[in-house]
C-alpha cells in the first residue's frame, strides 16, 4: 500500500513486524476471500470507513476506488447511501473529506 499518511509511515518503521502480518491479512481478506470485484471492494471500504467516521482511512479508501475505476459519481452515490442509516451529520463529514479530496 502506498504511504498517503504520516502516521502510516511512523507505524511501519516502530512495528514492521505487526504491520507485515496487518498486510498480510488485508491482502487475504480484500483479494482472495469473495467474488466481489475490486472496485466494488473499495467503495464498500469507502462507505464503512465514512460510516465509522475514519478520515484517513475514508482518504485512502476513496484514493483505492479511484485507483480502481470508480468514478467521483460513484463515490458520491456510495456516500450518500450513508445518510439515511448513519445521518446527516455521519455524511457530512464524508460528505467533507471528498470535497476536500476532490478540490485538490
């Protein structure tokens, strides 16, 4: 995974191990447990993330759905799928981390 964040890049030289074996696992999880395509994987990644209020990884999951063929439109649908079971106030700040994204 490419290093987007400071506190990413912090983590991996304090505990390469544990950071090795957290890869590891994504890998497994993300690549070779489903059917679901990758572009699927990372929108779905996108909402939890946005649901759950993670900015970094909302940043990181938009930037790898992006990577894999979503459009900013679908990224934007997937967002808004937030609204009605997490609230508004959930969304927005979503909501506010691609705006953020998308003006850069």
């Amino acid at each position: 995974m490419k290093d987007i964040h400071d506190a990413l890049k912090q983590f991996k030289r304090e505990f390469p191990e544990v950071y090795k074996a957290h890869e590891a696992l994504g890998k497994k999880v993300h690549e070779e447990s489903g059917p679901l395509p990758e572009k699927t994987r990372w929108l779905i990644k996108a909402a939890v993330s946005g649901a759950s209020s993670h900015r970094l990884a909302l940043e990181t999951h938009i930037t790898k759905a992006r990577e894999a063929g979503a459009t900013d439109a679908e990224i934007m649908h997937t967002l808004l799928l937030l609204m009605q079971t997490t609230g508004f106030p959930t969304f927005m700040e979503a909501y506010s981390v691609f705006e953020n994204m998308r003006a850069k």
